[in-house]
C-alpha cells in the first residue's frame, strides 16, 4: 500500500481536494497530457506533488500554483523523451 492508498482510505475528502486542485492548476489539456505521460493518473498524481529535482526541488503543484505551466510542459516532454527518469 503507498501513500495514494492511505489517502484514499483514510481522507477521501483530502484525496478529492488534492485531486481537483490538480485538474484546475493544469486545466484539462495539460492535466490529460500528464497522465499520457506517466502512463498511471496515481503516479501522474504523485509526481505533480513531488518535490523534483530537474525542477530545482520545487514540485510541478508549486509552478502550477505560481502560473508556471511552460515549465511543467517542458518538464514533461524531456521525461517523455527519456532525457531524465
């Protein structure tokens, strides 16, 4: 069981919460291409909360938040195209 697991066991309501803002930060279109990419909405969703280090150890949901979301496209693409793991 993983994080996502106890979440949605234990705090549907966070999960529901954390869930959407996710969807409004991104809109449809790149929030649908973010699960293309990770090929999983649950490890789309984890790495959209992560902190990550090709980011500067700031997570996608920070640059999201700050109207950032050319460099969460860019992010995306160089994992895409295999260019970071």
């Amino acid at each position: 069981m993983d994080i996502l697991d106890i979440l949605k066991e234990e705090s549907p309501e966070l999960y529901k919460k954390l869930r959407n803002n996710m969807y409004d930060f991104l809109g449809f279109g790149l929030c649908k291409r973010t699960f293309e990419v990770f090929r999983n909405k649950d490890k789309a969703f984890n790495w959209f909360y992560s902190k990550i280090i090709a980011l500067e150890n700031k997570r996608p949901y920070d640059l999201a938040k700050e109207g950032n979301l050319s460099e969460i496209e860019n992010e995306l693409k160089r994992i895409e195209h295999g260019l970071i793991e």
